[in-house]
C-alpha cells in the first residue's frame, strides 16, 4: 500500500513527450496572437448580436453606433435607444455570473436590460400590456396579476423536475 509520500501513479516515457508536445504547442498558440484574435472575433460576435438583438425591438441603432457606445463615445441617436445599448451591454458582461434556475437572477436580468427605461426595472410587471397595430390589439400579454405565478410556474416546471 502507498504511503502519503509514494505516488500512486507513475508517468511513462511516452506520457512525459506527450506533455512536452502540449506544452510546446500552447507555446506556438499564444505566441501566434490567434488568443487575439479569438477575442476579438467573440468582441465582434457580441457586438452583433446586441445591435441585432436591439434591431428587433425597433433600435435603430447601426453596429458602428452600437460599438461607439461600448467604447465610450459620444453618439447622436434618441437616448432611450442609446440607453438600450448600455444596458444589453451590462447584461452581456454580467451573463456568466446569472443563474438560470433562480427567478432572482431573471429579475436582475430584466434590471439590467431595462435600467432607465421603465420604472419597475427587476420587478414583475403591475400593469396590463398588448401589442397593437394602430388601434387595434394584435396579442394581449398575460393579466398582469398572474405574472409573478406563471413564472414561478415556468421556471419550476422546467428546471426542478
């Protein structure tokens, strides 16, 4: 039986070379920039996907717009579009540091998407809401009574199974 001080493992001829081989090759990758240019590439893809995300919801913002406003500058645009930006922008850092499962972290989800932009920012609606075409309602949203219930519902019936 091995003592605290035997390992109980020993490494081969062939194991050792092997770790060479990786080590040698993270060399090559780090020193080859392509870690820049990952990151870069994911900067990019995250830019696009707020602009797109916030294109649906009738922003009218450009991705150049859109970057500008992550990098600090000054944009001409309407504010609440710009303030759009700034919040998709503050959900996306804070996406890995959200739990799915917990309605807490949807609400502070909904915060952050929303800070600035409505007066009950990480709180369940209180009011009724519809999707009208002129006039005319085109989709009627749950009564609002039922909000906090039906997510409640929503997140036990498809996460605490």
């Amino acid at each position: 039986m091995a003592t605290p001080s035997t390992p109980i493992y020993t490494f081969s001829a062939k194991t050792i070379d092997l770790v060479a081989r990786i080590a040698e090759k993270l060399g090559e990758i780090r020193g080859s920039g392509e870690n820049d240019l990952n990151f870069r590439l994911r900067r990019a893809n995250r830019l696009r996907s707020i602009q797109s995300s916030l294109a649906i919801e009738n922003n009218t913002l450009s991705l150049e717009q859109v970057t500008d406003i992550i990098e600090g500058k000054r944009v001409f645009g309407l504010p609440h579009e710009i303030q759009e930006v700034r919040n998709a922008h503050q959900a996306y850092e804070m996406l890995f540091e959200y739990d799915p499962y917990e309605v807490k972290d949807f609400l502070k989800a909904h915060r952050h998407m929303t800070a600035g932009l409505i007066k009950d920012a990480g709180y369940f609606r209180s009011q009724e809401v519809g999707v009208f075409a002129g006039a005319q309602l085109v989709h009627a949203g749950a009564n609002y009574k039922y909000v906090h219930q039906l997510n409640y519902r929503y997140f036990y019936r498809y996460n605490y199974r």
